[in-house]
C-alpha cells in the first residue's frame, strides 16, 4: 500500500512535533506543515526540509520578506493530501473543518476542541478498534490522552467502581511569556472539571470526577489519582507491574531519586527524545498505594508531547494500517525511539 500522505496545519507547539513524528514513519509522508507568519518555528520547518504553505489570510509576501520559501496556500497543501492534522490554536480547528470538508480530505483535530468537532475522540491504548476507518477524529488533550491511558490498565484488570483525580496543571508551556499565575495557586472553579466527561468520550461507563488547580510551572501536569477497584489485586506491586508492562508508560524506581517533574525533564533531556520530550505517562513505584479497594498513585503528564504518538496512531486506525493498537503502537514508539514493550 502507497504511504498515507500527511499534511500538518499549525507548526506549533504540537504541530512540529506531530510533524517530526509522521516523517519518521515507514508507511506515512509528510507533504507539507503551514504557518499564519513567519517566526522562528517557520524557519525551523524550512531548515528540516519540509514544504511551508501559508494559512490565514496574510498571503506569501511576508515569508518571501523573510527569505522562507512558501510553496503554495493551506488549499494548495490539501489539494494533495489524504488526512491534515490539526494543530491549530483552540477553537480554530472547528473553523478550519470547512476547509477540510469543502476539499475531500479526512481530518485528526486536537483536544482543544469539543468533542462533536470529529466523529469520535481517541485513544490509542483506550479506543483505537472503535476509531478504525473514521474519516475525523480528535485526539484528546494531554491531561485526558493521560488518564485514558491509565484507565486502559486499570479498568480491563480490576474494575472501577469510582475514579477520583485532581490535575495539578502547569501554568503554560515553556515558550509562552503571557500566561499563567507568577506566584499563585488558581483554583479551576468549573466543578467538577471538564476533563471528567472528556475521559468518558473514551471510556463511555467510567465513573470519573476530577478537580484542577493550576501552579507556577511549565514543566509537565500531576494527577493526584484516587480509584476504587471492583476487584483489587493482591499488593500494590501488582499494579506497578501492570503499568511497567503497558506501552507509553515510564516507572521511576526509588534508587534512581526522581523527585518529581525537575527530574523526569531532566531524564527526558538525557535522553535526547526529539524535543528532549516525555511522551509517556510518569509514574513512581513508590507513589502507587493499594488500600483495601482503594488505589492512590501519582502520573506526570509532559503537555507538550504526550498527544504526539496518539496522533500518529490515529492516522493509522483512519487508513486501517495497523491490524490492532497494539501492532501501531509497537511501530510508532519504535519510530520515535520509545521503549519496546
């Protein structure tokens, strides 16, 4: 079969490193990745090779300016396409679905918008079977991709009967100058918070509430999880084997000193992972607890990449190339240089 040919709209935060990844895989091409104006990440996009086209409504004057050559409009770069991904600011991929459809070409939106912007959310550990052929989709956001994911180990082993979590979030990503509390903690009044319902999109029959605060940090978001099993497992041990077995998960073990997120960034740098990023869900063995029925345990999410895999993936449900989660899974995280399991 002829590689699924890519395009990115949106050379973003998220867009260029959905970008980096679909150029590492083996049965997908990416034809070209847009910007609205120049910027460095333009540039970026130049230097690696790939083709610039223009969104929005400036035109090409600007980046010629510049010195970056553009090759053409969004509708030229979708004109020679079979799926975009849209990277887009919040809100904006719904606005930009018009285009997509008015051209013929499947679409993957991000979790920034609601839900009934696609045909279904996705997951690839929790729904990838359900998504399979769909010709929208929306990946969900990285607090939700986290907690999905980490139902997708415990709800097929012990049962949920309730799941209760408070997202400690950053305040923004790193290269953002004008959001975020300096010296505060901002309660999310919304309760409970959205993310709840959004895990349901997922997982219609979980019974989940969660609360949020948002803190001075831009390094990753915390998930304070409190769930009570319907069968729970022998020892606490069990459930960090559980999640150590599963694909897009990273356990800290107590002789490694990993504090919290300073630590797991600073792994993640050692690593040298495209943008020195964590795409798996965080935990530490001694941060899981089993009481009785009661699991508590603790997951970072790094927001800034951890829907990058999940992107790729639902390209391959979209185009059936892959015969299960399991095997796109495999292929993506081998790509990207993610651990086997």
């Amino acid at each position: 079969m002829a590689r699924v040919r890519v395009a990115v709209n949106g050379f973003g935060t998220i867009g260029k490193r959905v970008a980096d990844a679909v150029a590492k895989q083996s049965d997908m091409e990416l034809v070209g990745v847009t910007k609205t104006r120049p910027s460095f990440e333009a540039r970026r996009a130049a230097e690696k090779g790939y083709r610039l086209y223009v969104a929005g409504a400036n035109g090409a004057a600007e980046f010629e300016k510049a010195g970056l050559p553009v090759a053409g409009t969004v509708s030229d770069l979708l004109s020679q396409v079979d799926v975009v991904v849209d990277a887009a600011p919040e809100k904006v991929g719904r606005e930009n679905r018009k285009l997509y459809d008015a051209a013929g070409v499947r679409a993957i939106f991000q979790g920034g918008e609601k839900s009934d912007v696609a045909e279904a959310s996705f997951n690839a550990l929790g729904n990838y079977a359900a998504c399979l052929g769909k010709k929208s989709l929306r990946v969900v956001s990285c607090n939700t991709t986290g907690l999905a994911r980490a139902a997708s180990v415990v709800v097929p082993s012990w049962g949920v009967d309730h799941w209760e979590a408070t997202l400690v979030r950053r305040a923004s990503d790193p290269a953002e100058t004008k959001r975020g509390p300096i010296n505060g903690i901002l309660p999310t009044f919304l309760l409970p918070s959205h993310h709840g319902p959004d895990v349901r999109t997922v997982f219609p029959d979980l019974s989940i509430a969660t609360t949020a605060v948002v803190v001075p940090t831009t390094l990753m978001h915390v998930h304070v999880n409190h769930v009570r099993l319907e069968r729970p497992p022998a020892h606490a041990l069990d459930v960090v084997a559980a999640f150590r077995s599963a694909p897009r998960f990273h356990l800290f073990a107590p002789w490694e000193h990993v504090d919290g997120t300073p630590q797991v960034m600073e792994y993640a740098r050692d690593r040298g992972i495209g943008f020195n990023d964590m795409m798996e869900n965080v935990l530490w063995e001694e941060g899981v607890r089993l009481d009785g029925r009661d699991l508590y345990f603790f997951q970072a999410i790094h927001q800034e990449s951890i829907v990058v895999p999940e992107n790729v993936d639902a390209i391959r449900a979209m185009f059936h190339l892959a015969k299960d989660a399991r095997e796109s899974i495999a292929k993506t995280d081998q790509a990207l240089g993610l651990a086997p399991h």
